[in-house]
C-alpha cells in the first residue's frame, strides 16, 4: 500500500554555525546538516495502522510530511498503491515530486487545525467543495456523505454550531472527519491526541481504533507514547536519531526489545548484566553477578558474549515459599512497594540488584519480607549490548 524506500532528509545544521561567519559556510557543509532521516524503509499493508515510536527530535514527523509531500527528501523513493509520489531521482531513475494537494492523502496534526469561521458542517464540507469541478461531488452527494461522517464522529448534533464552540475532544474529532471525507487511501496523523488531556486521549484512543477498523483506511500514526503506540498499532517501528531501530507487531517489540533503546524506551524493563555461558540451539545459560538465567532467545550470540538480560517488571513473579524445580529462582528482599489501583509494584534488592516486580493487585508484600522471584526463561529477552 504505501511504499519508502530509502528515505533521506537533511536540514542545515544549527543556526549558530551558519552565523558564524564565511569561513564556517565554505568549509564543507555536509557536517553542519542535520539528518532527520537517515536511510528509512518499510512497506504499509492495506488497512494497517502503522505507527512510528520514538523519542521527539528522532525524525517522525519528517517522515511522515515527506510521505505527505510537504518536505522534499534528499533520497529515497515514496509510493502509495504502486503510484509513485516522490523519487529524488539519479541512476536511471525518474525524478517524480507530485504536489501535497495532490496526493489526495488525508492528514490531521497535533494541532486542531479546523476552521474557525466555519460550521462543523462546512468545516467537514469544505475539502470536498474545493475539488475541481470534475473531481467535485454534487451538493447532495457532499451533504450525505458529510453527514455520515459527523455520525461516525458523533458530531451530527453539533453540525450548524461553529467550529469554535466544540471542546477539545470534539474539535480533534471534527479535524479526523474533515480527514476522512475525502476517503483517502492514506491516513496521516501526527500526535493527534497529545493535545488532550488524559482521559480524553485514552477515551478517543478507542476511538479512533473502532474507527480505524470499521472504515478500514490504511493510517500511519505518529506519537512519542508507547502506551498509545501498543494499543493501537498493528505494526510500530521505532526510530532513533533518523533511523529505524526495530519493527514489529506490538507484543513482539514489547516482548523481544532487539537492543536496550527499545527496551527502555517501551516501557519499563529491569537490565541485568552478564556473560552467555552456554547455548544450545535457543536456549542461553547467562552468568550473571547474582546468579545464572536460563532464557530462550532467537538471535545469535556465542558463548563469552557480554549481554544485558531484560526482564519486564510484571514478568518477575513474587512468592514468599520457594517454588520448585523452576529454571530462574531468585531469593530477595522487598525493599519498596506501591499500590497503583489495577497492579502493585514491588521492588526487590537481590545482591547489589534492584529488580521491579509488578504483581496483581491481590498480591502485596511488605518491605522488609524476603521473597522469591520466578523468572520465566521465555519472558526474558537477551539484548546485546551496545
Ligand atoms: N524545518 C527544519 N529545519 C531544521 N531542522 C529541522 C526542521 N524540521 C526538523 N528538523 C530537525 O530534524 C530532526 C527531526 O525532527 P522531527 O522529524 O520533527 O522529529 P520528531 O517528529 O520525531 O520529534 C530534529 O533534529 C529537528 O530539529
Ligand atoms: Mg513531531
């Protein structure tokens, strides 16, 4: 469906350098240019919500304006259903830059971005109306199709108001419908909720996922939030500084993080460090200052290695008697707990360890109890050290 393929997009470095004088500017300015995005590939199935992860600055939102076409890419090859929409051109290769408003994607930002002297209505009209006569549906057909829009947005009843006297959550919904009237192939969103606050952003999260599904539109979702990212996306690719680290289902990156970036920036991880031991086939033995783990892990890694083994805190299950002939047993001492509400977090010294352990809510211990922490070989995930 959507297709980059080697995407490059550099901006000029820090304004500092550039007034710094005439000798900065001549000496090469290759090292002053910034690479926002450095080398991106990945292919978009038909109907996926494809989100890209990562910290602010990492190159997200070029990623995604170059797709809408309102940055030009150094390099690299954009398509959208076979059709190319951007190639840098160079070997053979035909230079192709069609113009955003006509790439017919629909796009919706952080920002609301609707239209203040407009009615809901003619905020969601206005997209159509603008087409070109050819293109442009017949006002009974934009009436229809504008209120079914408004209805799936659960915004019909606020059609004649103005756009300005709806909430924040409706004004984000109304921005998604103006989105969507056009029927694009592509949806872009960039951190459309994180102008919420948080109940509403978990409550349009749903939202837009029930939306997303039942209208099927293939849609690349932008956002810094894993939480939002692992509950919404059918496939997420994580970038740093310009690149993309891993890609993959949710429960894939949450479970087997590919590198200590990933993991610590999905969510909260406990890292111990140690060396393989031994391997055989899947399954590693890790010496570790604390003791040995035995973990299953499909990637390659000779014995003598040093490793960081990860561990996700509801992962590490609390006992107060010993279990028995279980493979990872670790003897501790709660130090610290918090009750959350849907979970208790625990955390447990072990040697010059602190191990997080998030249990369910019926299960708390005090500080001060000793502990024995189960570790099951198939949650831990081995990350190399980098
Ligand atoms: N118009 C611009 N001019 C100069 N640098 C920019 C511009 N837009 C983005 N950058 C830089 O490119 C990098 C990636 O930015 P961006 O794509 O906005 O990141 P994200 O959306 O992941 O927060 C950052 O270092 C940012 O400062
Ligand atoms: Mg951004």
């Amino acid at each position: 469906m959507l297709e980059i393929q080697n995407l490059v997009k550099t901006f000029d470095g820090e304004r500092k350098k550039r007034r710094a004088g005439k000798e900065q500017s001549t000496n090469g300015d290759a090292n002053a240019r910034v690479f926002a995005v450095n080398n991106v590939s990945f292919d978009v199935k038909p109907g996926d919500l494809f989100t890209l992860l990562g910290p602010s600055g990492c190159g997200k939102s070029t990623t995604l304006r170059s797709i809408a076409g309102l940055e030009k890419p150094d390099a690299g090859v954009v398509s959208v259903g076979g059709k190319v929409l951007f190639a840098a051109g160079g070997d053979a290769q035909r230079k192709v830059n069609v113009p955003a408003n006509k790439r017919g994607l629909g796009m919706v930002f952080q920002s609301y971005a609707i239209w203040p002297h407009m009615s809901v209505f003619e905020n969601v009209a206005f997209p159509l109306r603008v087409r070109s006569r050819r293109q442009r549906p017949g006002k009974r057909e934009i009436t229809e199709r504008v209120e079914r829009v408004l209805e799936t947005m659960e915004l019909l009843q606020y059609a004649d108001r103005h756009a300005t006297k709806l909430s924040g959550g409706q004004q984000q919904r109304l921005a998604l419908a103006r989105a969507i009237v056009i029927e694009p192939p592509l949806l872009l969103l960039d951190e459309p909720l994180s102008n919420l606050d948080a109940k509403l952003r978990e409550s349009l999260r749903f939202e837009l996922k029930r939306l997303q599904r039942e209208l099927g539109i293939t849609s690349i979702y932008v956002t810094h939030d894993q939480i939002e990212a692992l509950s919404l996306s059918s496939t997420i690719a994580v970038m740093r500084a310009g690149e993309v680290v891993q890609l993959g289902k949710p429960r894939d990156i949450y479970e087997n993080p590919q590198n200590k970036f990933v993991a610590e920036f999905i969510g909260t991880s406990n890292f111990i460090d140690g060396t393989v031991k031994a391997r055989n086939g899947d399954r590693y033995v890790v010496e570790t200052h604390e003791g040995r783990l035995t973990l299953d892990a499909g990637i390659d890694v000779p014995p003598g290695t040093e490793v960081v083994v990860s561990i996700r805190p509801e992962a590490v299950l609390l006992t107060t008697e010993r279990p028995g002939d279980s493979a990872n047993v670790w003897e501790g001492n709660v130090t610290n707990r918090a009750f959350l509400g849907d979970a208790v977090d625990h955390v447990v010294s072990v040697g010059k360890l602190e191990i997080r352990a998030r249990c369910l809510p019926h299960i708390s211990h005090a500080p001060g109890t000793t502990v024995y922490m189960e570790m099951d070989p198939a949650k831990l995930a081995l990350v190399p050290v980098d």
